[in-house]
C-alpha cells in the first residue's frame, strides 16, 4: 500500500456517518476533498472521474433534499383532522385562558386554520391542546 493509499484510507476510516447505513453529502463532500488533497500529483485524477464524482454528489444532495421534503410530508399527514374525529358530540372541560375558569361543553365541529386544530364549542373554537377533560355525552 502506497503512503498516498494509506492516508487515504486513513482518513476515510475516521468518517462516520450520522447515522448507520445513512451516507449523507457532507460525508461524501468530505471524502472528494480528502481524495483531491491526497492525490499523487504525477497521477492527477482524470477530469472524467472528478466530473462522474461531481454528479454522485448532485445526485446525491437531490435524493437528500427529496427524501427531507416527503419526511416533512409524513409527519404533516400525522396531523389529519381524522384524529380529532372520534371526539364529536363529546361532552368535554377546559380552562379558558382568559376568564380562568373551567367550561364545559359539547364537541359540534373542529376546524384546522394555520395548522392548529380546534373543537368547536358553544359557539366558540377551542384548541384541542386545552381540553383537561371528555366523557361520552349524557342523554
């Protein structure tokens, strides 16, 4: 093994991805570089290699930006109205904010503006994060 080959190697052992399996574009940024510091300089890499390199790391950071924008799809889709659904025409409390005081009443409605949900209650919309208590309704 070359000097060049070993400090290669080196340098690349001590690169750990983030997470395990998950190669992200600063590791491979960090690797091209180290392998550009460390060429042998009567052997310069071919502009073929650098150029294929230079598209694995495009190609790279579009599959990241990609895989970062359907994450955010997935934890926007946890946030469905569908889960606030099985509190409808329950009777429920909680502490107005203004007033101080616990209320009562019963779910008609819930509504989602500026992605908070509310209840609609008496008239009123309450955010479903308030709510201290729920019981089936009376008859």
């Amino acid at each position: 093994m070359t000097t060049i080959d070993t400090v290669n190697f080196k340098t690349a052992a001590n690169i750990k991805p983030q997470q395990t399996g998950q190669v992200d574009k600063d590791l491979f940024l960090r690797i091209l570089t180290t392998q550009l510091r460390n060429q042998d300089p009567t052997q310069p890499m071919e502009d073929r290699e650098f150029i294929a390199q230079l598209a694995q790391f495009s190609t790279l950071e579009q599959i990241s930006n990609l895989n970062q924008t359907f994450s955010q799809f997935m934890n926007s889709q946890h946030d469905d109205i569908s889960q606030f659904s099985t509190m409808m025409n329950k009777e429920v409390s909680w502490m107005n904010e203004e007033t101080g005081f616990v209320e009562s009443g019963v779910i008609k409605g819930i509504v989602k503006r500026d992605n908070q949900f509310y209840y609609q209650i008496n008239d009123q919309e309450i955010p479903v994060g308030t709510i201290i208590s729920a019981k089936e309704q009376e008859s």
